[in-house]
C-alpha cells in the first residue's frame, strides 16, 4: 500500500470474501490507499453468519468501533473505502452509525454486468448539501 495516501480501504465479508474482486478493483482503478481493514467472521463467511438482528447491530457495531480506533491509533482523516458482502440488515444498522466514521465512500458490486461486473462507487457520506 502507498504509505503517501490518506484513504482507508475497508472490506466487510460476511456472506462472501470480496477481498479478491476488491484487490482486482484497487488495481485496475489505480486506487492507492494508505492500508486495509479486512472484516470476516472467525468462523468464515457464509449465508447464515449473521443469526439475527441484534447479531447484526453488534457486528456493525464492532466494526465502527474498529475504524474509530484506527482513526484514533493512527491519526487517521482520510476517506474510508467500503467494500460489504453482507446481508441488509447489517447494511442498515451499519448506516445508522456511519457518522462515528467520517468520510465513507461506499461500493456495490455490479451482480448484472452492465458496468464491467466489478465494484462501483455508489455512494459518499456524509452527503454534500446541494447548491442551488
């Protein structure tokens, strides 16, 4: 990783590991970002990692707690890239305390193809006002 750049890259991999199609990505895009947190359960991913729903807020939880760490240890202000192969409920109660992180650039995968069959920025928080 470039040790010049300010950009975090967070991969979330509770169904799947995206950390392979994410390396693809980084690399055919030229991101350089300054390291990588890489979030899989111990138990490995699959579909039934996430047992119910207050598992799913416990691990968003665990997860922002570990980027404010980060953020704290390192002194860390860049953006966070987020790569997530998760079911929507951690999804959600992840966006719901998304600010306790910072800037968050968010990528989904492109499942149908029609812009290459990689990742793709979606969105950024927080969201700029709009100027009128």
């Amino acid at each position: 990783m470039d040790p010049q750049s300010v950009d975090l890259v967070v991969t979330v991999g509770l169904t799947h590991d995206p950390l392979p199609m994410v390396k693809s990505y980084i690399a055919k895009t030229r991101m350089k970002p300054h390291t990588r947190l890489s979030a899989l359960p111990t138990t490995g991913p699959a579909s039934a990692s996430v047992q119910c729903g207050r598992h799913a807020v416990e691990l968003a939880e665990q997860l922002v707690d570990r980027i404010a760490q980060y953020r704290a240890e390192f002194g860390f202000d860049g953006v966070v890239h987020l790569f997530m192969a998760v079911p929507n409920a951690f999804a959600f109660f992840l966006g719901q305390r998304l600010t306790r992180v910072g800037r968050v650039k968010l990528y989904e995968y492109d499942f149908e193809g029609q812009h290459g069959g990689s990742y793709e920025s979606s969105l950024d928080f927080p969201v700029a006002p709009e100027t009128v």
